[in-house]
C-alpha cells in the first residue's frame, strides 16, 4: 500500500506541476482559462487511478521504484526461531529482528518479534479520506437546509431580470431564485436544478447591483463551477496527504470567481461599482456555517482584495473559452494523464531454473543427401486472409535495426534486420547487406513454416520447419511473394516503390497496383505518388478521386490525399462533383472541414459546385469546424447571389449563438458587402437565440452601416427577437449614431421601443432618441406615446421633462 500511494503522490505532484506551469504561462490570458487549467488538473486526479487500473503498465527503467519490501535473511535465523513462531498468529504482521549480543562471544544469539507498522499506512490514509469527505458532506447537508428554510423568490422585478440574463447568457436549464431569511452571503448550488440564494434584504438593492449580482451567480451555474468545486473537493480527499492539492483547490476558487467577475465586467457592467458591490457584500454579508464547504459563495472577504484590483485593471482580458480552445485543452491533459497512469518502473524478472525435463531437445540436422529428389510444396499468402478477420501489422526502426510483421489469418509475416540493408531495384529481393548485419525474413502458415536468413556477401541460410534446404527458383519466388506482401501491408518504402513502379509500368501500371495494398495509409502514400509524378491527364485524376472515395476509410488519409490533389490540379465539374462526394463520406468534422476549404479555395469553381460543397458542409456538426470554414470562405472570395443560399443555409444549422453571429460578423464586415448580403445576414441572424450575440450583431451592422430602407424591415425584424430589455435598447440605441437618420427608420426604433418592458430601459433609449434625432411632430408624438407605456412615474417624468 505505500508504494500505491508514494506512486499516486508522485503521479499527483508532476500533474499539479504541469498545471502550475500552465496558469503561470497563461498569467496575462483570461481566467475563465486558468480556472480550466486546474479544472482539468483535479479530473485528471481522479482519472489516475481509473486509467491505472485499465491501462497495461509503460515499463521505464528511470521511473522510480516506490516499493519499500520488507525482507530478512532466512539463513542468521535459528532453526528453533522459526519453528516456535511458524503457528503465530495477530492482528499485525511480525517480523524477525536479532537482539545485540552481548560482548562475550561465546553468547548465544536472541530474537524478538517486531511489528510492521506499515500496516497502519491504510487506515491513516482512509480516516484522512473520511474526514474530508465528511466535512463535504456536511456542507450539502448544510446546503440542502438552506433551501428547505429559504422561501422563493417572489419580487416579480427580481424573476424577470433573471429570466433576461439567462437568456442572455444561453442558459437553458431553470434556475431557482431563494430568499433567505437573513443576512445571508449571496451564492448558488445544484447542478441539474441550480438554485441561486439571495439575502432578506435583497429587494432594497439598486437595479444595478441587483443585475450584477445575478449576473455574477448565473455565470457559475452556467460554467457549472459548482460541479468543478465538488469535484476538486472529492481530489482533496483523495489525496489530502499531497499539499500542492490543497494549494490547486485554492487557486480553483481564485480563478473561479475571477472568471465570474469578468462576465459581469463584460456584460456591462462599471468597474468601480462593481468593486463598490463586492466590498459592500463581503463587509455586510457572511455565508452560512459550513455551507462555504460545498456551495459557491459570492464573495470571501480572504480573495477580496486581489479581486478589486483585477476588476479595475482596464488592461486585463476577459475572454470566455471558447469551443477551439477547450477541446484542445481536454485532448492535452488525456495526452499528459494517461501516459502518466500507465508509467511504472521496470522490474527484472528472475530468470527460471532451468529443469532436465525443459532443456529443448537439439534438433539433428539431416543431411543434405537425404533431400535429394524431395520437392517441397508451394506455400501461398493468398489464402492467409480467409481463415479470420484479424489482421494486425506493424514496422518498428530502432537505431539501424527494422522489424515489418503482419499477423493476418491464420499466418504470421515477419521481416527482422539487424543493421543496413538495402532491396533490390524492383523491391522483390534483398539486395545488399552490410557487415555484420543479416535480414530474417519468415512466415508461419499456424502447421508449418517457412525462413530465409541472408547475411553479407549474400550468403543465404533457408529453413523450411526448421530443416535446411538450398535457396532454389521455389525458394526465390517464395521470398518475393513476402517481400512483396509486406511491402503491399504495411507501406513501408511505399514512396520508393512507387516512383519504381511509375518509371518502369508507368501510371497504369500504378493504378493496377492500387488493387493489390491493404491498409489507408499505404493506399494514400501510392495515390499521392500518382499525383506527384505529373503523369496523370484529366481523366486519371478523375479517376483517382473517385477510387480514393471508395477505397480510403481513413478520414485523414482521404483529406491529405484530396487536398494534395486540389493544390495539384484543376478541378474540373466531374472532379469538384467527386470532390464533394469523397467529403461527404468523411465523417470527421476537422477532417471535411479541411477538404472543402481547399476545394472552395481553388479558381475556377462553379457556382454550382459551391453549393454542393456547402450542402457538404451542412453535415458538419461541429459548429466551430462550420463557422471556420464558411469564415474562410467568406474571407477567400465574394459570396455571389447563386452560392448566397446555400452559403446561409449552412450557416443557420449551427446551434452555437457565438458561432453563428461570429460567421454573420464576418460577413457583414466584409468590404464590399451587398445590400442582399446584409438582409440575408439579418434574416439568419434572426435564429440566433442569444440576445447578447444578436444585439453585438445588430449594434456592428449600425456601427457600418447606414440602416436605410433596404436593411430596414430584416433590421427590425431581427431586433424584435431580442427578449432582453436591455440587449434590445442597445440595438436600437446603436441606430441612432449615425447623423441623419431617415425618419422612418426613427419611427421603427420608436416602434420597435415599445417591446422593452424595464421601465428604467425604454426611459433611457427614449431619451437618446430625444438627444439624437431632429423632433418634428411625427417623432414627438411617437415618442410620447410610448412614454406613456412607463410605469415607473419618475422615469416618464424625465422623458416628458426632456420632451418639452
């Protein structure tokens, strides 16, 4: 058990290492980063052991061994010393330890009995696991009260504002709203059905530390940051003996409520009131006993003051992770675990005594006259195939040494070489072996089997079941079959020998032994030799797209082979057709993604070959591999009324808010953009669910353009979607800041005004229309008359005030 937990300790403290490296790598990038830094340290944490269980040991000499064997020499033991402690019998394990002898010498030597401690080891290290797990469990018993006792929310102000910003922030699960019934610390829990708890005296907050505040806690149900925080606390217990643990659960925290910080800073909020906020609550408000163990509290007044100065710092970046960022995150730390997980030191193993009965019997060469007249029967790889599905091949170099084995059926092929050597022109035969060097080239057909060993000076020993034989014409045809059949399997010096088979047969010689490979890679490696060459007409690359579609199953090998060929060559209407054809058989995201985005590159593309491609495209499921590639084709050419549609169709079947309005952004700001382009970019825009994404959106276009009668319905059409008020207000606003705006285009933003239901948020655009915009008769009155939908007396008070 201590070299479990000395091996789980090490493993541990190199994973916390790597992720304090990151986090100091990543000081000056956006928290919501570092706090997945260390997210992904604790799963990994867990994952250690799971993958240690189910993975085969990486042996390594340089690993530690973390054993601590506790052994006696059986031979200082007295005869009578074993015999009177053989029946023994306790609860903890003895061993034998001698007495110091007295200075006579004639002395006789004593023993006593010791126990081994190191029994204990087990239960210090469970009762330390208990005991952080059970303060965890007393922080959700905690919890699970506060929200017996606590009443909902019933302050309809405080329902609404919530249901805006989780719009606002895409969340789609139903948030519950808790009133205390005292001065309790702002903080949310649940992970299913999240529950955000407020204190008593909540609905005396101003508007703005209301919607900070939420905002605040909706951002840690949205980043699940209380399922991180039971996870980080179950690390804990798991490895409470390990300090750097304890120190990566509190860095957890400390990014954590950054990161929360950052969304509220980025949706708006000012930095100094916000400060004011926090100092606010963490003076007048403290969490409930033990509930700070499992729940995620706003603000501990211990990280508070290094959270004012992050907030005022104007320099800091408050990014949130985007998809292309986490994924590879995730892929890193598999790539850092589970290596690690299956690393163990190596042992050696005690050589077994050999026994008269195992010696192997040496075998009596017969003699070669004895063979004379015997003829030895044609063996064939032909046949190997049929007799299972299991095919396995591998070629593994080391230094000047090459192993090339396939496993395949019932046969085994194998090629060993110890130092240089070099094939003959046509790869048929082993033409050349270095000094002190030999190639052994074998086949075992499961009853018998066949061996050629060629050293320097080709000097050939051939075997057949172990019997030496003369290296004849059978035996030549034989070892070219190999040779060539593990070429064929593997693809090992498949460039080579296609080049060979190019200058000697030509490219129809070439394609003929596209039927004979085995294995994507080797198939890719020859069709890419096909396309270097120069060699191929139309109508063979033609033919060569269609035959790598169906043979290729690789998504990778079909996207290197297809995109070697698009840089190569024009694409012709059939070869762009087989193009999109090949694309849509493959089946990863990254991989399609590639291939269409060389094929869309490439001059002279049809209109229709663009839409099939983008039809392609529309299998993509990934959103961020989708807005990338039609990012990248935007970027590469105009998109033209014929591969509008198509172009838009793609774009509306993502589901990601951010990665769809990220595509539209490109498209609208594109020099050059159409007047039909930007109403099509409106009309998509118009499925975007987030109403932070499509007021960004709907705030660039007014930034760029002048909203005018073209863009005017699809404009307003889009911002009547938008369910916030306050996102709403910030797309019309942005309307108004362009000089002249045409008086119907006002009427609709004083149209549209009258869907805002904060009282605070129509106050205030109608204000900025009143400060922007000439007022004639039709405005004023437009103006009053949704004034006149305030309830709030004093905020159409100041709108009228300002109207006269």
């Amino acid at each position: 058990m201590i070299a479990i937990l000395a091996d789980a300790f090490v493993k541990a403290t190199v994973v916390l290492l790597l992720a304090a490296g990151a986090s100091l790598l990543l000081k000056r990038s956006p928290a919501a980063l570092r706090h997945l830094v260390w997210a992904l340290a604790f799963v990994g944490l867990l994952a250690l052991p799971v993958a240690s269980a189910i993975m085969p040991d990486w042996r390594f000499a340089a690993w530690p061994r973390l054993d601590v064997p506790v052994t006696f020499d059986a031979h200082q033991i007295p005869t009578d010393a074993i015999e009177s402690t053989a029946n023994a019998v306790g609860a903890v394990p003895l061993t034998l330890a001698p007495l110091p002898a007295p200075s006579s010498v004639s002395a006789p030597v004593r023993w006593q009995l010791q126990p081994d401690w190191t029994v204990l080891v087990i239960p210090i290290w469970l009762g330390g696991m208990l005991l952080v797990l059970g303060a965890l469990a007393l922080g959700l018993a905690r919890i699970a009260w506060l929200g017996r006792t606590a009443q909902p929310m019933r302050d309809t102000a405080w329902i609404a504002l919530a249901a805006d910003l989780a719009r606002g922030l895409g969340l789609r699960r139903p948030v519950r709203l808790l009133q205390s019934t005292g001065p309790a610390m702002p903080m949310t829990w649940g992970v299913r059905r999240p529950v955000i708890l407020l204190p008593a005296d909540a609905g005396t907050w101003p508007v703005e530390r209301r919607r900070d505040v939420l905002l605040h806690e909706l951002a840690h149900v949205k980043r699940q940051d209380f399922l991180t925080q039971l996870i980080a606390r179950v690390a804990c217990a798991a490895y409470w003996f390990n300090p750097l643990a304890w120190l990566a659960a509190g860095r957890l925290q400390v990014e954590r409520e950054r990161a929360c910080d950052d969304h509220v800073l980025r949706g708006g909020a000012k930095p100094s009131a916000y400060a004011s906020h926090l100092l606010e609550i963490a003076r007048a408000l403290r969490a409930a006993p033990a509930s700070s163990l499992a729940s995620v509290a706003m603000a501990r007044p211990a990280q508070l003051a290094t959270r004012l100065l992050d907030v005022l710092d104007a320099t800091r970046r408050r990014d949130v992770v985007a998809r292309r960022v986490a994924v590879p995150a995730w892929i890193a730390a598999a790539m850092v675990v589970l290596p690690l997980a299956a690393a163990s030191p190596r042992v050696a193993e005690p050589a077994p005594t050999p026994k008269i009965d195992t010696i192997p019997e040496v075998r009596t060469p017969r003699p070669l006259s004895s063979m004379k007249g015997k003829r030895v029967a044609r063996d064939t790889l032909k046949g190997c195939s049929g007799q299972t599905q299991h095919t396995r091949s591998s070629t593994t170099a080391e230094n000047e040494n090459l192993t090339i084995f396939v496993d395949v059926g019932g046969c085994s092929v194998r090629l060993a070489a110890t130092g240089k050597f070099a094939f003959t022109e046509d790869f048929t035969d082993i033409g050349s072996v270095a000094a002190g060097a030999q190639v052994v080239v074998e086949v075992d057909y499961g009853g018998h089997d066949r061996r050629v060993t060629v050293r320097p000076g080709n000097e050939r020993v051939y075997k057949v079941d172990g019997d030496v034989r003369p290296f004849d014409a059978e035996a030549k045809a034989w070892l070219t079959e190999t040779i060539t059949y593990l070429l064929r399997r593997t693809g090992y010096e498949a460039e080579a020998r296609a080049r060979w088979i190019l200058d000697r047969r030509g490219i129809r010689g070439l394609i003929d032994e596209f039927g004979q490979l085995q294995g994507d890679y080797t198939r890719r490696i020859y069709y890419q030799a096909a396309v270097e060459s120069g060699k191929l007409d139309v109508a063979a690359y033609e033919e060569l797209v269609e035959m790598a579609a169906r043979t290729i199953s690789s998504d990778y090998e079909l996207a290197e082979l297809l995109i070697a060929v698009s840089k190569s060559q024009p694409l012709t209407a059939r070869m762009q057709a087989g193009f999109a054809a090949a694309a849509k058989s493959i089946s990863s995201d990254y991989e399609r993604h590639r291939v269409l985005t060389a094929a869309l590159s490439r001059p002279g593309l049809t209109p229709a070959a663009q839409a099939v491609m983008l039809e392609a495209a529309t299998g993509i499921d990934s959103d961020y591999e989708l807005a990338s590639l039609l990012i990248e084709l935007n970027d590469a050419r105009a998109i033209d009324d014929a591969v509008r549609p198509a172009f838009f169709t793609a774009a509306n079947t993502m589901s990601s808010d951010y990665e769809h309005r990220r595509v539209l952004t490109a498209v609208v700001g594109r020099k050059g953009a159409s007047r039909a382009m930007l109403a099509d970019a409106l009309a998509s825009a118009q499925s975007i669910g987030s109403d932070y994404e499509l007021a960004e959106l709907l705030t660039q276009i007014a930034g760029v353009y002048t909203v005018d009668e073209t863009l005017r319905l699809a404009f307003f059409a889009a911002a009547a979607t938008i369910s916030s008020d306050h996102e709403h207000a910030r797309a019309l606003a942005s309307v108004l800041d362009h000089r002249d705006v045409a008086r119907p285009v006002v009427l609709a933003v004083l149209e549209s005004a009258k869907g805002i239901q904060s009282d605070y948020e129509l106050g205030e655009l109608l204000l900025t229309v009143i400060r922007r915009v000439p007022l004639d008769d039709a405005v004023r009155a437009a103006v009053r008359a949704a004034a006149d939908l305030i309830g709030s007396q004093y905020d159409r008070s100041r709108v009228l005030e300002a109207l006269q």
